[in-house]
C-alpha cells in the first residue's frame, strides 16, 4: 500500500465538462423506427443499424444528425442506401450531415464484449451476452440518439451459435425464429412500444426458465419466465411469486394493466446495478433472484420481492411514462420506491417496513444531504449521470411522493396518478408534468411545495408544546430551519406534513390524529380541551424527511415508546432516549442511564408485543447515526459509549434475554411472519447475551450454527462470532465456507460478515480477504461485499492510523481502470472528511487527493472526488 502523504503531490486532473438542467434542448431529429440486426460472439459480435430519422419540426435546416458514440467505431455508414464518408466523430460521437427532413440511416459497429469490464453496454458474464443500457449504454452498442426523449419502436434480429447461445432474449415479443447455417440459430423480436435506447435489453445464453403465466383483469394471458443458469433454477420460486403478486397488486391499487403477453427476467452474475426495467426483459443481479432457506436469509428474501416489484412497477412508472431527460431520474425511480415500499407494506407488517425504509434513509440519504455531494431530487447540473443513482433521487423522491399522497388522500392520489398515466402515456416527461397531475386530480395548489424539487438540504424543525391548564389550551410552536451541505441552517419555508398527536399522560389516549401543514418559517397551532399538558406525538409514521428537534423529556420519551398508537413513533420514540444519552456521554455530559434500561425492560416484559417490533425496539441507534448528530464525530470515542451502553442492557436483562432465545425457536422453517419474527427475535437476544460476556456465548452462537437449517440463523450467529475471539469463530467460519464455497452469493456473505468485524486485527483481515482466491475485482458484487462493507465498519475503517481511507483509496484507483460506476461508489465514504474530528479528516482529505491526482480518471470518479474536496 502506497503512503497517502507521499502521494498525493501530483496534479490533479482536469475537470470533465458540466451539463446544466437549464441548457435541455428538444432533439434535432427523432428516430420513430429502429431496426437492428446482431450477429452475436463472445470475443466479436457485428451489430447492423437501420435508422428511420425524423427532423424535428423546430430544428434549424442544415443541423446535422447527431449520434451519440462511447468506444466504438463504424465500418461502414450509408444514408438512403449510398455509402456515406463525410461522417465525422468527436468525442465519440458521429456528426453526419444532412438535408431533408427523413433518411433511412444504415450502421454497422464490431464489438468485443469479453473486454468490456465496464459491465455498460453489450458484454460478456460467465458465458453470456448481455446487456446494461441505463444510463447511456445503448451508445456502447451502436451509433443512436442515446438520450430519453428519443423513443422508438424496435425491431431486433439475434443469430448466433446455438450450442453456445441455445436462448436468445430481447425486449417485447418473439415473432419468429429459425435455424441458420453451421450450428446457427436466430430469434426475431418486436417491441409494439415506443420506448428509449436506455431500455433496449439482449441477452443470449445456456438458460433454464422458471415458467408460469398470469392473466390480467381484462383476461389477457401474459407468459413469465425466470431465466436462470442450470442449477440454480429451484430457488427462482419466490421471485416468481413476488412477480405474480406485482403485477395483481398494480392492478388493484393503480389501475395498471401489463401490456405484453411475454414477461421475462434474466439473472446475471455480473451487474453493476440491483436490476433493470428493460421493457419485457428485466435483467437483474442474481442476489435479487436466487433464494431458498438454506443461502437467503429474511432479509434476502424481502429484498427480492421489493426489488421485483419495483422494477414490475417501473412497466408503467418509468416505461410507458419515461423521463424527458436524466435531470428528471426521480420521476421514475423516486415514484416507483414509493410504489415499491408500498406494496412490501402491503404484503408484510407496515409498521416494520416503515421502520427499515426510514432506516434506509437516515443510513444513506441524510449524510448524503449534509455533506459536499448534496444535491436536491431533480439536479441542476452532473458531470456523469451514474453519480446521479444516489439515495436522495431514490429514497427522499419517495419520500417526496409520500408527502403528496398524505397531503392529498388516497382517493385524491389514485386520482392524480391516473390522470399522470393517461395524459402522458408513450411521453418522456418531467417531475412538473408529475406534480401538475397530482394538483389537478387532488384539487390542491403545489406551488411552495415543489421546491422539494429544486432544494438540496434536509430541513430541521424544531416543535415546543405549551399548555395553559386555565384555558385547557395547548399551543405547538413550530420553526423550521434548512441546512446543505454541512453548512449553518437557515430560515426556510418548505411545505411539511406533519401527522401529530397530544397523548393524555396518564392513559395515553389521545383525541385523534391531526395533519398539521407547516409552510411557513415560524407557525403556531392551536388544540382546545387539553386538561393536563399533553404529551406531543409528531412526525407520526415519518410523514416528512426532516430532523425533527424538541424539548421532550426523558420521561415524555419512554412514556410515548410503551403507549403510542403509532407503531413508527414509538419505536423513534425509543430511539431519541437512547440517543440523547449516547451522544451526551461521547460529549462528556452525564445522562440518566435508568430510565433506558426501565424503557427496554418495558418492552421485554411485554407478552404481546410483536417479537420483530420488540426486536426493533431494543435495538441501539447505530454507529452512522449517532455521529450524524453530532457537529464533530469520533467514531471510536461513539463506539466505546455505545458498547458501554448495550452492555449494561444485555447483563441487567440477560436472563431475560436467554428466555427469549430459547422461546424463539421455530420448528419447522417458514416465511410466516410469527416464524420471521422469532428468527429476528433470537438474532438480537443473541447479540445481547454476547454483549453480556456470559461464559457461554461463544458456545451458545457455534451451537446456533451448527444447528441452523436455514440462512438467517447462520448468519445471525456469524454476525456474533466475528466480533469474538475464540476457536469457534474460526471453526465456524472455515466450515461456512467449504460448505457453501461454489455459491458465489453466498460467498459474498463469507466476505462481508469478516469485514464488518470490529475486531482489532478487522484491517488486516481485509488485506488477507483481498488476496483469496475467490476475491475479484471484475464481480461488482464481490466488491461491493468486502470493501462496500468495510466502509461502513465505523470504528475500523475510520481506525486513526487512516489505514482504512488509504485502502479504499487504492481500491478506487485500481478500480476505475475497468469499472469506473463501481469505483466511484466508494469516494462518499471519504467525502465527508469535514465532520470527523481532526486528524482522522486529515488523512480523508489525502487519501481524496491521492485519488484526484490520477491522470486519466473517469467521469465518475474525478465529479466526486473533486466535489467532495471543493
């Protein structure tokens, strides 16, 4: 490993250019028909073009056709049939000029895609073709406008050797097919549906499918198929019924009919995104597919029905309705999460998934706000698009959503989100012609409201209950103030929901729930027949994305986490008593340490309480999210309070916690949610008795193990040892390994679970882990498992020798050289340098400019870095 100070004297990189929201020009020429003809190999594949381009009615006469290009070169051009020479490429781009106002434009590229490492475009996986379009991929393949407001009906041909590619995918429907000369064999395809380059899919390769079929409400048979390779075929059977489920749940709740009579999915092995909406030919990352007890675990197997739904969702949310530019991303992908999360909310407990989405998003979304990369849900400028799949897109354009749908009802929602699909149907649209839609169909003015989409930053509010027991009038003064960037807050006036409610203090009854409307910077509201000062319930259920700041006492906060009615306010509820008292132990202030412990014992003595809401509910805040509080962090002075903390708990309530792991047994392994929940149950009693120090709790986590017939179980007792230093860790992890060692998405768990270790050796463990054998820098997912996990290991990779920053840092380097989208995700990490204490933002700032001195860095990793050192 090369020194971060000795290294980082370079100069840096030149900046790539920036595109601006504002500079969005209507295209030149549009290119209603697309004909393309593959002829496919693993080493050399021939892709023939036949472009029907359409001037645009307001572009200028003499503007030439433009046709986006990245690392590929023509072997011929023709126009109306006559060869073409006075073509030129900048920056990869074709330039042809013409006159007229239609043209039939012939193109043929070779490719090699076994050397596309880049995973964009058409490459090799494993013996497969396929490909990744989104977000500008398509120009990798062949010559096109590759830009979303571009839609076209596609015709596609494949031929290639069918002992090598016996099936062959693309998007829509087959409508033909035959035998060719010498072992050949070839598939035509047509797609009814305009539709953008970024949604063009082919795959061809030796698969086996899962079949099934589903037929709509107007009774139109539609044909599913998983595709899989050989072997792996028995454990596509939950992604088929979360596929079925989709597609029924999107008709009841939104209305939305499939509108082919094929649907498939194709899992690869080597994919740089979760999964892609290709249109009819989803293609997705195999740990969003493959699952059965023995390799997934709970959370594995949630995330593929999530992750399915979503990109069934996006067939309307995204496909039939596309964005008219990347500007717009959180048009599709923010709408579709909230669609997403809903239907998961649906299918399983609203409260736990309420729970794991807010999660979600102060783990990603709030840092991501607060430091040098924030960014509001619809950019103004990038310099890679990639940069731009971010948690704030994501997650707080759900959220967003979420908002407007609170605001307006479920009827008014339904409303404005049929009127979005009717009126733009076969359209690329923007976040406007969104909220435009919700406002007519829900009858309310969004003005304010939009600047949601147009502001980085996560607003803090501050809430002060009064109460004149004169009167028996309670008054909620409320203030909002807007930070970015980690930068001072400042008066803002956002539109926020805020759902409230004034619990009695000695029943805990409350007259009902109240949606408060705070648009102003400083608001008032008023509540009569107030006997005794309340106790304030607000932001129930995460109603806005907003830190929420008031003057709750200790008392009011154990009070509301046994007796609220809202399930999310009672588990943040217990959230802010445990981290009031962490964070003024990090700062050296001395908290009332009884009153947690009285709150857990609370709720472990309660018999009825849910076992996986009391799972959550005992949980301490993490490490991430108790420095995110804090103006300065030091991630080890946060562990050892932590640590302090959950060792108290687990030796004052250790026989209570063994009777509840020995009550958390389920016979016979299930997806019930009572069989889910004691599996979650006994996960983190199991953790607290290992807290406790107990003499047995090495035995007691190998014995779990040992004896565990599904995934969860193991995982949950590696997830203890790793932390441990006895024999069983090693003996336990050396067994994991040899049993499960020709299952790639299990290994990946192999990986991760020794780098989340937080053990003292956890660095060199890591170094070790990169050398195995099975470690590679080519499989995104084997990355992202040991050195995606290592990042979020607080107190190692934030460790003060800043070893940590400099082995992430060389991983980006090394990285960007073949996969530049992978590389870039690990410059966050390190870009929030400013909020760690001294010395450790020190060494951040090195190890970004070690990075930033590279010459010839990609697009995406020079934008983070240098935006993260501006």
């Amino acid at each position: 490993m090369l020194d971060i100070q000795k290294s980082a004297a370079a100069m840096p990189a030149i900046e790539p250019a920036t595109i601006h929201r504002e500079d969005y020009r209507p295209p030149a020429w549009f290119v209603p028909g697309v004909d393309l003809d593959f002829q496919l190999g693993l080493e050399k594949t021939i892709v023939r073009s036949k472009l029907d381009v359409r001037r645009s009615k307001s572009a200028k006469f003499e503007e030439p056709l433009l046709l986006n290009g990245d690392d590929i070169t023509p072997v011929s051009v023709k126009v109306d049939g006559a060869v073409r020479t006075d073509w030129k490429l900048v920056d990869g781009d074709m330039e042809l000029p013409l006159t007229g106002a239609a043209h039939l434009v012939e193109i043929e590229v070779e490719l090699d895609p076994s050397t596309n490492t880049q995973l964009m475009g058409l490459y090799a996986s494993n013996g497969m073709l396929c490909t990744q379009c989104e977000a500008e991929g398509f120009r990798r393949i062949t010559f096109l406008p590759d830009r979303p407001d571009v839609l076209s009906r596609y015709q596609v041909r494949m031929e290639g050797d069918k002992s090598l590619f016996p099936i062959l995918l693309c998007n829509g429907d087959k409508v033909q097919e035959g035998e060719g000369d010498d072992g050949r064999h070839w598939v035509q395809w047509n797609d009814p549906w305009p539709k953008p380059s970024y949604l063009f899919a082919l795959v061809a390769g030796d698969l086996v499918a899962n079949k099934d079929s589903f037929t709509t409400r107007s009774g139109k048979p539609v044909e599913l198929n998983i595709w899989v390779r050989d072997g792996d075929l028995d454990r596509t059977d939950h992604a088929m019924q979360a596929l079925k489920d989709s597609m029924l749940w999107d008709e009841q709740v939104y209305g939305r009919e499939y509108d082919l009579g094929l649907f498939n999915i194709v899992a690869v092995s080597d994919f740089n995104m979760g999964a892609m909406e290709n249109k009819g030919l989803n293609v997705f990352n195999s740990r969003y597919i493959l699952a059965d007890p023995e390799v997934a675990t709970d959370a594995d197997f949630d995330g593929i029905e999530g992750v399915v739904a979503h990109e069934y969702f996006h067939n309307w949310s995204g496909n039939r309705v596309t964005c008219r530019d990347w500007f717009q991303l959180s048009l599709k992908e923010g709408f579709t999460v909230y669609r997403d999360q809903s239907f998961s909310a649906d299918m399983g407990s609203a409260a736990l998934k309420r729970i794991e989405d807010v999660r979600i998003l102060r783990a990603a979304q709030f840092p991501e706000d607060s430091g040098p990369l924030a960014h509001p849900i619809r950019p103004e400028s990038y310099q890679e698009i990639s940069n731009f799949y971010t948690a704030t897109v994501y997650n707080k354009g759900a959220e967003v959503i979420r908002m407007m749908a609170t605001m307006l009802g479920a009827e008014q929602f339904r409303q404005g989100t049929d009127l979005y699909f009717d009126r733009h149907d076969g359209e690329a649209a923007t976040c406007e012609n969104f909220v435009a839609a919700m406002e007519e169909g829900g009858n309310i003015d969004f003005s304010q409201f939009r600047r949601w989409y147009s502001t980085p930053g996560t607003p803090r509010v501050s809430a002060k209950l009064h109460h004149d027991p004169q009167t028996g009038i309670a008054t909620l003064d409320v203030k909002q103030m807007l930070t970015t960037g980690g930068g001072k807050p400042a008066p803002s006036e956002m539109v926020i929901p805020l759902r409230t409610a004034l619990l009695d203090p000695e029943t805990g009854a409350h007259d009902g729930e109240h949606l408060l409307i705070l648009d102003r910077a400083e608001q008032s509201f008023t509540f009569e027949g107030q006997k005794d000062h309340p106790i304030l319930s607000i932001n129930r259920n995460f109603s806005a994305p907003i830190v929420m700041e008031n003057d709750r006492t200790s008392e009011e906060l154990a009070f509301l986490s046994a007796h609220d009615d809202d399930p999310f306010a009672r588990f943040e509820a217990m959230q802010q008593l445990m981290t009031g008292y962490l964070t003024a132990q990090v700062s050296g202030t001395p908290g009332d340490r009884d009153i947690i412990l009285h709150a857990v014992g609370a709720v472990l003595a309660d018999e009825d309480m849910d076992r996986a809401f009391k799972a959550e509910l005992v949980l301490l805040p993490s490490e991430a999210f108790l420095g995110d509080q804090m103006a300065e962090v030091d991630p080890q002075a946060i562990y050892d309070a932590r640590e302090r903390l959950r060792g108290k708990i687990a030796v004052q309530f250790e026989r209570k916690f063994r009777r509840l792991y020995n009550q958390c047994v389920p016979e016979i392994f299930s997806l019930s949610a009572d069989a889910r929940a004691d599996r979650r149950l006994r996960n983190v009693t199991l953790g607290y008795l290992a807290a406790s120090h107990v003499e047995d709790a090495a035995e007691l986590a190998y014995e779990q193990y040992r004896n565990a017939d599904n995934m969860t179980a193991m995982q949950g007792a590696l997830a203890v040892l790793t932390n441990m230093d006895c024999p069983e860790r090693k003996i336990a992890f050396e067994d994991f390994y040899k049993r499960f060692k020709d299952n790639a998405l299990v290994v990946d768990k192999w990986f991760t679970m020794q780098a989340v270790s937080q053990r003292s050796d956890a660095l060199k463990r890591i170094e070790a882990l990169s050398r195995h054998p099975d470690f590679t820098l080519a499989n995104p997912n084997r990355v992202r498992a040991l050195y995606g996990a290592f990042t979020g290991n607080q107190v190692r990779f934030h460790d003060v020798s800043g070893k940590g920053y400099g082995l992430i840092a060389d991983i980006v380097i090394e990285l960007d050289k073949q996969n530049p989208q992978t590389a870039a995700r690990f410059i966050p990490p390190l870009g929030r340098w400013r909020r760690y204490e001294r010395e450790r933002s020190e060494l951040m700032r090195l190890a970004l400019e070690k990075i930033a001195a590279q010459p010839d860095l990609s697009k995406d990793v020079s934008e983070q870095v240098h935006k993260s050192l501006a």
